[in-house]
C-alpha cells in the first residue's frame, strides 16, 4: 500500500457510559496495520468512569473532546468529523471493535475504485462470545463476492442502516451531509440515504468490523428499536418531502409500513406473554394470521403441562 499508506484517516468514537468496552475498542485501532491515523474521541456527558479512562490516555494521535451537555451521538459525530483533518473518516462505535487490517483493505478499495464511501461486511457477536453467529450481508442474503456498487433500492429494501462507512471527507463536506441531531434512532440510516442520494457506495464482501450485542442494545430490543425507526422516517419524510425524489419517497413509505407491521408483530408476542388477551384477540382481529402464532404458543404450553 504505497498510495493509499500517504492518506490520513480520522477514526471518530463517540463515547458514553462505556467504561467496559472503550479501552478494547481503542486498542483495535490503535493495533491497525494502517498507521496514518488520528482518533477523535468526542465522549457525551458519560456518568461512569469513562470520562477518568479518557483522561488518562497519553497518545499524541488522539484528541479527546468533552461535550458540556448530552447531546447525543450524532452531534457528537458530526463534531467529530468536524475536528477531523484526514482525508477520510470512519466511524467506529465505542463498543464495537475492528480487525486489524480493516483500514489497510478498506482505504486500498477505496482508492483503487475511485469512489467516495466503501463499507465491508459486519460481524455480528454476542458480549463475551468471541466469534460471530451471523454477519450483516448473510442476514439481509445479501450476495457481495466481489466489490459493488449499492444502489439506493436495494438500501432501502434491505434496510442497511447498520452499514459503517468509511468516507471521503471532502464529499461529505461538500454535500453539507450530516448525521440528523434531532433524531435518536435510526439516525446511521438517514445519514446513509443522504450520502447515497449524493454518490455512490461500495460495498466489499468480507467483513472487518465486530459488532457486539450486549444486553439493552437497540438490535436486541425490538420494540423499541422499531419505535424509532417509524418515528425517524415519518419526520424524514414529512420535512424533506419538497426535496426527497418520488421514486424514494415510495420505497421509504414502503419501509415505514414493514417497520409498522414488524411493531406490531412485537407487541403481539408481548400481549401474549403477559397474558393480555383482550389486546391480542383486538390483534387477532386486524391480523388474522396472527392466530397461528397463538395457537402455537398454546400448544406449546399444553406440551410443557402435559410433562
């Protein structure tokens, strides 16, 4: 890597109440195979001793910011890239971690291609597990074998929002792109769809980035992680309407009604778990296929009983 070795790239972490995780998370990019890096650290008002670890930090490569109030990760992130001075950014969440050559195969793709934003696959790991029970591209039976162009379709219906991007700093500087501060979940989504209706994305097959699934995380707490999202994409739609085109507005629509009735699929279960009968027979009533389910669950019960 002669050419791409002489790009500096900005590696931001937004920090809150991660006391267990940062040191890990740090090290992963500390340890890159990659070394033109500088890492900005914008910690949000963290109530743990995060804030102590970051202080105690002696790198001259990273530069730690403290917000003066919680204001969320993506004003964070946008402070972030703001601070930055490399010629790309990724961004890596603070409980997550990356392979040790993800930046010296992300940067070489990147410029080898001539495209602004490349992201790799992600591994999905459960807390104290060491290798992934899935990634993102086999959940979404997403096919990469080689390097490849994702269209702005194929993002919205496979609702790729979890995707971390590697970028060009310029473009999204010149396109005024920025991750949404009002909005608190989905907010990687949006960011995404931005960047997608400016340029192009590609993506690559393998996988450098470990995500970790800990307990209260959005992936493991549907009800709440669909919540945001019909909430996210309504706002989106009602503010940007004058400048989304037609054809996006369809296929977002399109995504808010599965993430509508994904809710309420959840919220059924939960019904019935807790025994709530009036509201699952009201359930039942709009979705009657929501019966098998039921029928299902009793049987189950009547199994376990039966024992």
């Amino acid at each position: 890597m002669l050419v791409s070795s002489l790009s500096k790239v900005s590696v931001i972490i937004t920090t809150y109440n991660v006391e267990k995780y940062i040191l890990f998370a740090l090290d992963s990019v500390l340890r890159q195979s990659y070394k033109n890096i500088e890492i900005i650290i914008v910690d949000d008002c963290s109530s743990d001793n995060t804030k102590n670890i970051l202080e105690n930090i002696g790198d001259s490569r990273i530069k730690i910011y403290f917000n003066e109030n919680n204001k969320g990760p993506s004003y964070s992130r946008n402070k972030g890239i703001e601070k930055a001075t490399g010629k790309y950014v990724a961004i890596l969440d603070s409980d997550d971690w990356w392979e040790d050559s993800r930046l010296e195969k992300c940067i070489e793709a990147i410029e080898k291609s001539n495209v602004n934003v490349i992201c790799d696959d992600i591994n999905f790991i459960i807390d104290g597990e060491v290798n992934p029970y899935s990634t993102l591209f086999n959940s979404k039976e997403l096919k990469i074998i080689k390097p490849t162009s994702i269209p702005i379709n194929l993002f919205i219906n496979k609702d790729l929002g979890l995707l971390k991007p590697i970028l060009n700093r310029d473009f999204i500087i010149k396109n005024n792109i920025k991750y949404a501060e009002e909005v608190k979940y989905g907010e990687d989504f949006l960011f995404l769809l931005e960047v997608l209706r400016h340029g192009e994305v590609l993506l690559i097959p393998k996988g450098y980035y470990n995500y970790r699934e800990r307990e209260g995380s959005l992936v493991r707490n549907s009800k709440i992680l669909f919540e945001g999202l019909i909430n996210s994409t309504t706002n989106y739609l009602n503010n940007e309407s004058d400048t989304i085109p037609l054809e996006v507005q369809v296929l977002l629509k399109s995504r808010l009604e599965r993430h509508r009735n994904l809710l309420t699929w959840v919220l059924f279960k939960e019904d019935i778990k807790r025994f709530k009968l009036l509201s699952v027979l009201k359930r039942i009533i709009t979705k009657p296929k929501f019966s098998l389910f039921l029928i299902g669950f009793l049987y189950s019960k009547l199994k376990v009983t039966g024992k």
